[in-house]
C-alpha cells in the first residue's frame, strides 16, 4: 500500500493519482519500505491488551532492577574496608572518618535491597498510591449536589 503525501489516503501500490486528492505523490506505508519491524500477531494482541496501569507497574520494577544495581555498585566500595576492618574497628588511632564511611556504605546498600524488595512486591499498590491524587472526587455525603434533597417535614 501507499500513502497519499497530501492527504494521508492508503491506494493500491499500482494506482497513479489519489482518488480522494488527484495528487500523483505517494509515500509507500509498508514497514519493510519505511524500515519497520514486523510485529507478530500474538505481539500485537499482547500491546494491544496493555494498560496505563500495566505499563505503570512495570516501570515501576524496572526501578527496582536500578536499585538493585545501585546496591551492588555500593556493595563493591565495602570491599575496600573489609581489608582495613581490624584498623577501622581497633581502638588504636583515630578512624572515625573511615567508620563513618563504612556504615553509610553498609547503610546505602541496605536501603537499596529494601526499596527493590519493596518496588518488586508493592509496585501495583505504589501506582495506585502515585495517582490517588490525579483521580477527581465526588462528594458522598447524603447532602451532596448528586443526592435527592431532602423530604420536606
């Protein structure tokens, strides 16, 4: 098939001219002409079938595969005191910098296991959470503008 350029019409691959514009300049819609992927049947079903909501959720676990990664990228730096541990924890010296460090680098890769498990488990609930707001509501008190009024004494 082939697009129209001026209107957007799809025509036979052999016509010469529009029939709804008579312009005679095509752009051929076929997605191996424009570079395309061919998307399977059950693909499209499946794209078809995805929500916001799904999508949402979704997003919402690939946050928790950056946590994760995060996490270990932390998890690495505490190799470097596992080296030093009986110079950091002795009581010869002065090694609270290297202290400090440690238990903020003990403590990032903790937060960050935790927020994964917590994204991974929670993710519907963390989407409903993040749009609660976005969702306008309606008044259901009996003397709402929806309700009956009242009978009269």
């Amino acid at each position: 098939m082939e697009k129209c350029v001026n209107c957007g019409f799809e025509c036979a691959d052999d016509a010469l001219s529009c029939p709804a514009c008579s312009t005679d300049t095509f752009v051929s819609s076929s997605p191996e002409a424009i570079g395309g992927y061919i998307v399977s049947p059950a693909e499209q079903r499946f794209w078809e079938k995805m929500s916001f909501r799904q999508f949402a959720v979704l997003f919402v676990r690939l946050q928790a595969i950056w946590m994760v990664l995060d996490g270990v990228l932390s998890a690495v730096t505490l190799q470097t005191y596992f080296s030093r541990m009986h110079d950091i924890f002795s009581d010869f010296g002065n090694h609270s910098e290297a202290k400090h460090a440690f238990f903020w680098a003990l403590f990032r890769v903790l937060w960050h296991a935790a927020g994964a498990i917590i994204c991974i488990r929670y993710a519907d609930r963390i989407v409903s959470w993040l749009i609660k707001n976005l969702i306008p509501k309606h008044p259901t008190s009996p003397t709402g503008p929806e309700s009956p009024a009242p009978l009269g004494k």
